[in-house]
C-alpha cells in the first residue's frame, strides 16, 4: 500500500470518528436537556431566540468554532422544538 493511500485511510478513520464523538456528545446533552425538564417547564421563545442571536454574534466575530456552534445552535432549536 502506497504512503499516500495509507495517509488518507488514517485522515478518513479519524473522521469518522471525530462524528461519531460529536454524535455522542450530541445525544447526552439531549438525554441531560430532558433530564432536566420536568412537566410544566415553560420555555421563553423569546429568550431562546435572543440566545440564538448572541450565538450567531459570537460565532461571526470568530469567538466559537463552527463545530461548537454547530451544537449550540442545534441545543436551542431543540427547546424551542420542545415547545
């Protein structure tokens, strides 16, 4: 096998496992999130939102990587998908 084959399979292995890691962490918060609700909470749509927009603030002045903001984003949409 070629040195330049072999490279490539080791860049495609951690990849994979890179998504698999950010899946996981992924379906804790998830698991955490509803943990953490109980019956009755109410969620503030305006106050997701106003968060929503402080997130994409943050991430356009370059303070988050995509990837964590890839996951926060995808946090508050779920509580407002909760709603």
């Amino acid at each position: 096998m070629s040195q330049a084959r072999f490279q490539k399979q080791q860049r495609e292995k951690a990849r994979r496992e890179k998504a698999a890691a950010k899946s996981a962490r992924r379906v804790e918060r998830r698991e955490a999130a509803s943990a953490d609700e109980g019956p009755g909470t109410q969620i503030d749509e305006a106050v997701v939102l106003a968060q929503l927009a402080e997130l994409h603030e943050r991430f356009d002045a370059g303070a988050i990587t995509f990837d964590d903001f890839s996951d926060a984003k995808e946090a508050l949409i779920g509580q407002l998908d909760a709603r």
